[in-house]
C-alpha cells in the first residue's frame, strides 16, 4: 500500500493527528493592516507557545502560520513528551561543558520546567490531547545501558522527583515486547500525547485570552526597524516586537537563521487499530519508547491502540518515494510479530538541525526574536524557549542570556552545500551507530 506525503502541500499531512483531531476548524483570516505590540510567525509549538505566554503577561499579540496551526513538525511528529533542554544536554558533564558551571544548573532546570509547561497548560486550559506519562529509554548495548544509568543519577543528585528506574534484561518485556533490547530507563516525568491537538489548543487558549491566531498568511517579506514591517500576499502587520518560530520551514526568509539550520525528514506509519491483546502485548506499560542511536526509532501506542512507529528513514536528505516501505523493516525489527499488520496512515515532515544540536535562541535585533534548531527534540524544549523569549520581551533577561549566549556555527558553505553535507552526515552517523 503507498500512502502519499504531503510534506510539501499546503494541506495537513495525511497523519493519524489530522485524521483523529478534536477540532480543525479554521482560525482566522487576516484582512487588512493591522499594528500590534507582538507578531509571532509560525503556528507550530515555538510560536504558539510564545502567543501563549505573551497573551498571559497581557501583551496585544498576533500569530501569523503560513498554512494551518499545527501544519508544520509540531502537529505531525511522533508525540513523545521529552524533558531535557536539546538531545546533546543528556548529562551535567555535557551541560557544564556547554553553559559552564555557574549557567549549568539554570539550564538543566529549563530541562525540567519545559515539561512542566506543558502539563499545567493541558490542566489550566482543559486540553484534550491524550496525554499519558510514562517513558522507556530502550538500550541495545551494555554501554547505553550505562550513559543510562550516570544520566538517572545526574537526575536523581539534581533532586528530579519523578520516578525514574533501571530496567534489565529480565523485566524489559514489562516495556517493550521486543527480543531487540537488553534493558533501559524508565522515567515517569516524561511521556506521550496527540500533538496536533496539543498545539491547536494553546492556540484556541492564547485566542481566549485575546492573541490574534491568523492561518493562511504566509510572511512574504520582513523589514526590520523601530518598527518591524510583516508582509504578506495581501495584508500587512506592523509591530514593536517581531518573533520568528518558523524552524525548518522558514526557508530562505531569514538568511541568518536558514545558514544556520538543516531541514531534515523524518517519518512515521501508524497501523491500524490493534486488538487489545496485541496492544498489551507489544507495550505493555503503554509508555512511549525510543532507542539510543543517532538515527533512531521512536514508538508508541496512540489512544485507539494504533502503533506508532518513527524514524529517520533515508540517510541520502531525500524523503523516501514509499514511506511505508521505508519504515516497515523497521517496524519488524523490533516487532515481527506485527507482520501483515495493516498500516493506516504514512507521512513525514521536517526537523530543524544545528550543527551543535543545541536549540538556538536569541535575537537578530533588540526588537527581533527566534528560536528553533531543537534537532528531533522540540516537543516540549520549544515550550521553554518561547517562554524566555516571553520573559525577555517583558525585561527579564537572566534566562534567556544563559541559552542565547551559546554560539551557534552556520552550515559551511552555506544553502548550496547543505544537501551534500547532509548526505555525508547521515553515512557518518548510520557508520555510528553501526560501530556503537
Ligand atoms: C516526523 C517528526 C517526528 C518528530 N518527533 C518528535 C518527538 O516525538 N518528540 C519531540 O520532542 N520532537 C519531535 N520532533 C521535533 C519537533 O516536532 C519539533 O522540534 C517541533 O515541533 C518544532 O516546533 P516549531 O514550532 O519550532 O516548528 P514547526 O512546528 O515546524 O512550526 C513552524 C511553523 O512556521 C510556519 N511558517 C514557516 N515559515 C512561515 C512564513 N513565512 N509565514 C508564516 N508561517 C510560516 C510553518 O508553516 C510551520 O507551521 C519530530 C519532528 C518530526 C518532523
């Protein structure tokens, strides 16, 4: 069966989030001009989030999305709810490298709190995204078992108070139905839910407490100043204050933040709803699980006991013809059981990668923000980033300059050779993880 990708259309993917959504009903259109105090660019979880914090501080805000909310990786990813501030930050060792000892600890708390956003928007605005906790790090070798081990006791010397255990190889079947793995960790602080109905209620939240939520207005042109000019086909927004969220699919608007960003894919098949057996059988504790190489795979259940598998199908940058055939190996790999499984819905989208795969924060002007590059990790980073560009707007700094001071290297050479760098990356790191 070949399921069409609709990375590149301006119509939601043909993904299991579109297909079970609560509520796709249009936001706005912007007709007209209009001047406000903040305009955010990008409905995906960066910019909604930062509307979100802006409209509970009482700033006059306005989020344009090229398409629709949720359109771009935040409504369409594999759902897993990650703590930790960017996947090179798994450890205090790697923290103190990057901010240094006096930053470490804010930035390993940022880590923390970017989870805790998430869980108190979902009680304060009563949003219905299928959110279960429970998470398992799976490990295929004894030296990821480990890295696993020093980072629950990085955690646990750092006072993390949810539970967080080690599994071996006796109980892993209590995870993860699967021969493939000999043990992991598990943590109950982080865990799993429907995105695409995550990020569309912040967005009709943000809209309740006044921000103005416009889809289809595609940002044509910037011109910075005083007074940030925000154009698009047919209306314009001025603003004090510019937010740019549009991560991998911002393309060339920006020269500064594109060099700087490699758009990759990845994919996911969901199968169709699977007996209740099955379902118990393959997770067991319904915990959302992921593998600890670079090119990994991700997998959960959804609500109605679909499998949803993930992972970074092709190492060329080019998105694979036949998703479900790229993906489906995979999916046997660890689950054989499945096979014949019939698989409902296949599709990608983009991720935004920095070289350091660090997330990158900062601003191109005293009055113009980004953030992106959260490198398959943004889920809930994204939510902590538009928090402290939330706190910055509204004069407090401390935060913020501890992510923002972190240099970020462009890609070398530029747009023109990022394909070419991409290809090589991804051998170089299939090459690692095929060593360990
Ligand atoms: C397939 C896949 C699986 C993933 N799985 C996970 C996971 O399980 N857990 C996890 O933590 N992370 C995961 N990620 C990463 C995560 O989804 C992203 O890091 C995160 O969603 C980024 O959010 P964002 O708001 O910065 O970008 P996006 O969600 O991509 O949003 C950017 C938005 O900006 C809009 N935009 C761009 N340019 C313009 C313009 N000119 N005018 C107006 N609007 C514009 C786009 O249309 C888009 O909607 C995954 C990513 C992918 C692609």
């Amino acid at each position: 069966m070949r399921i069409r990708d609709s990375i590149h259309t301006d119509q939601f993917p043909p993904s299991y989030y579109t297909a079970t959504c609560n509520d796709l009903t249009p936001f706005r259109r912007l007709e007209g001009n209009m001047h406000v105090n903040v305009c955010v660019v990008g409905g995906g979880f960066t910019g909604v989030a930062a509307a979100l914090h802006l409209a509970e501080k009482g700033y006059d805000v306005a989020l344009v999305e090229q398409n629709r909310i949720g359109w771009g990786a935040s409504g369409r990813n594999g759902g897993q709810v990650i703590g930790g501030y960017g996947p090179e930050l798994s450890n205090m060792s790697k923290i103190q490298k990057v901010f240094g000892r006096d930053n470490a600890r804010a930035a390993w708390e940022m880590g923390v709190e970017c989870v805790d956003i998430i869980d108190e928007w979902i009680s304060k605005y009563d949003i219905d995204c299928d959110m279960k906790w429970g998470y398992f790090d799976a490990a295929m070798k004894q030296r990821e078992m480990d890295e696993l081990a020093e980072s629950m006791e990085t955690l646990k010397s750092f006072g993390y108070k949810p539970e967080q255990r080690m599994v071996g190889a006796d109980e892993v079947k209590n995870y993860v139905g699967s021969d493939r793995y000999i043990g992991g960790l598990t943590n109950m602080g982080w865990g799993h839910c429907h995105v695409l109905n995550l990020v569309r209620g912040e967005a009709r939240a943000a809209e309740k407490l006044g921000a103005k939520i416009f889809e289809d207005a595609r940002v044509s042109k910037i011109e910075y100043g005083d007074k940030v000019t925000i154009d698009m086909d047919t209306c314009r927004i001025t603003a004090d204050i510019l937010v740019l969220g549009g991560n991998a699919y911002l393309g060339k608007l920006v020269p500064k933040l594109a060099s700087r960003i490699l758009p990759t894919g990845s994919y996911i098949v969901t199968t169709e709803p699977l007996e209740e057996s099955v379902a118990k059988e393959i997770l067991p504790a319904n915990f959302a699980v992921c593998d600890q190489r670079w090119a990994l795979d991700y997998f959960r259940l959804t609500a109605d006991n679909r499998l949803l598998f993930g992972g970074l199908a092709t190492y060329s940058g080019r998105h694979p013809r036949d998703i479900i055939g790229a993906i489906m190996p995979n999916v046997l790999k660890v689950f054989p059981q499945l096979k014949g499984v019939k698989i409902d819905h296949a599709w990608g989208g983009y991720m935004g990668i920095g070289l350091n795969r660090i997330p990158q924060l900062g601003r191109l002007a005293p009055n113009v923000y980004f953030a992106q590059a959260y490198s398959g990790h943004g889920v809930a980073p994204t939510h902590m980033s538009a928090r402290l560009i939330a706190e910055a707007i509204s004069g407090q700094m401390e935060r913020f300059d501890v992510m923002a001071k972190i240099k970020h290297p462009p890609f070398p050479g530029g747009q023109m050779f990022k394909a070419p760098i991409q290809a090589v990356g991804m051998a170089y790191y299939r090459l690692k993880d095929a060593l360990g």
